[in-house]
C-alpha cells in the first residue's frame, strides 16, 4: 500500500559545478544533511531542481544517482516526470518504476496547454500508464504552467483513466479550492500542499504534509511550525511560519533559485550555481544575503 506524503518532502536542488555541468557527487552531501534534518521524503527532478533546464538524459542520470545514494538509508523518494514533451515524460516515468519509486509526479506541459480537464486527464494518464505500477501524482502549479483547470474537476474524472492515482501536489495558493480538493470522493485523496509560505494555513484547512523547496534549508523551522500547530499553540506556529515567509521575501528579492543554492552552499552543501534562465547572484549580492541571514537570526533558527 502507498504510503501518502505527510510531512515535510523535501523539493531536492539539482547539483552543478561552476561550468553548468551535472554534479551528481554533491548528492551524497545533499541526503545526509536532510537525514540529520529528519526529512526523510524527498521530491526529486521536479521544479526546485530545475527540470525544465535539464535534458532527459541528465534528468535520467540524476534519478538514478539518487537512488543510489538512497539504498539502505531511510529515504523515500518521489520522482518528477513532467516535461512539455509527453514521450519525454514516460521515459522518465518507466526509469522511475525500474529504479523503484515511492511515487511520480508530472505537470502539465506548458507551451502546448490542455485546455480543457479532459485533455489534461488523457495526458496524465499516458504519464501513468508508462508507470503503471506507481503510485502517481499530478502536480499543479499554475503559477509556472499556466494551466488553470479545477483541481476539483480533475479528481472527479481522473480515476477511471489513472488507476494509479494517488493524488495531487498542491502547488496552488487558492485554500478555498484546497478544502473542495480535500473532501472530494470522502476525503480519498492525498494532497501534499506546495506553497511553504502558506503551510500554516494550508495545516488550519486539513493538509497533512506539504512538498517544498525551503525544507532544503529551513526544515528546523517547518518542524517547529508542525509541532506547535499540533500542541495548538498558534503563536508559536505564525511565529516558524513568518520566518519562512521572510526568507522567501529575501530569496525572492534577489532571485529566488540562485539566493535559495547560496544560502544552502552557506549550510554546507555546494550544490553549485543555478542554470540559465535562472541568473546567478554575484559576488557582492552573496556577501550582501550572507549578512541579511545573519541579521535575522537565519543560522540560529536552522542551527
């Protein structure tokens, strides 16, 4: 039986050396400080690695490094398949049954949208059937895709074209529409939330775990966040979720994917530069985010 994503899963970065080229040892480095960090679930190849910069081939090569820097740990991976090109897309998927994946998880193709949940249904399901055996996930986020169809709706038409289907990444802020995915078909579905600077609100509605890229570098703080909301202390718990609702501010200020790598390179792991389109910081930005981490208190809250 599949194992739903509660939690925190973690939305792994891809490695690059300075040249822009795979650094698959860096993985190593990246597992073990999330097993420290008690985060033992992790989302890879999805849009907190880069995906859409990376060619099959790399996307291949880095699945099957992390599974195996994973075997015989307590890691649980959860691959990403989405691509614009839906062939592209069962390939990834057929590696990530082979390899043994807790679960995949595609987007909608974005330069040629479906347009209707119809279209959006038949094109997962292709997705899935590649990967028949593993449990799949459909992972909205319209912000990037700019596919806007009811979630709702999708949940309504989806089973019987997916039988895999174990839910959907919700990468969405609408908690209005959360709470409709949430109760559909008798509370069925598993929906991991994908906004970090929404957790506590999306934890109020019923979410019972969430996918993020900031667990990467603030699991502390996410931790605290679910465990006070748990305990029913919600000072405590706006107190975790404005933290990370201020590192998003800085991340974002600067350019959300190069100041996300940096900071992390801060922690210890150098998991190397973004990849174009995503700009670098340079130096003096660098310095300058350094000094605002330390301002705020960054090192003590993951420390």
């Amino acid at each position: 039986m599949h194992a739903p994503l509660h939690g925190l899963v973690a939305a792994t970065h891809t490695p690059f050396h300075e040249d822009g080229t795979l650094r698959l040892e860096v993985i190593e480095a990246q597992a073990a400080h999330l097993l420290r960090w008690g985060v033992t679930t992790l989302f890879i190849n999805g849009s907190t690695a880069e995906s859409s910069s990376l060619t099959v081939a790399e996307r291949l090569a880095l699945a099957e490094r992390w599974f195996q820097v994973a075997r015989g740990t307590a890691l649980r991976l959860v691959v990403h398949v989405g691509a614009n090109c839906v062939e592209d897309s069962k390939t990834l998927a057929a590696q990530a049954q082979g390899l043994g994946a807790a679960a995949i998880g595609a987007l909608a193709p974005s330069y040629f949208k479906p347009r209707s949940v119809e279209v959006l249904v038949e094109t997962m399901a292709a997705i899935s059937a590649a990967a028949p055996e593993t449990p799949f996930y459909y992972y909205d986020i319209p912000s990037l895709t700019g596919v806007n169809l009811p979630v709702t709706a999708f949940l309504e038409q989806a089973p019987e074209r997916i039988p895999a289907l174990a839910g959907v990444k919700f990468t969405n802020p609408d908690l209005m529409a959360y709470q409709f995915c949430l109760r559909a078909a008798g509370g069925r579905w598993d929906l991991p939330w994908g906004v970090d600077q929404h957790y506590l609100g999306a934890l109020a509605m019923g979410a019972r775990g969430a996918v993020g890229s900031g667990f990467n570098f603030a699991a502390p703080v996410y931790h605290r966040l679910m465990a006070a909301f748990e305990r029913g202390d919600l000072a405590a718990a706006r107190e975790q979720q404005f933290r990370g609702v201020r590192l998003i501010q800085l991340f974002d200020g600067l350019g959300y994917m190069a100041a996300a790598k940096a900071a992390m390179k801060m922690l210890g792991v150098d998991v190397g530069p973004p990849r174009l389109p995503n700009a670098r910081l340079t130096p003096a930005q660098e310095s300058g985010l350094r000094s605002d981490l330390e301002a705020m208190g960054f090192f003590d809250w993951v420390g």
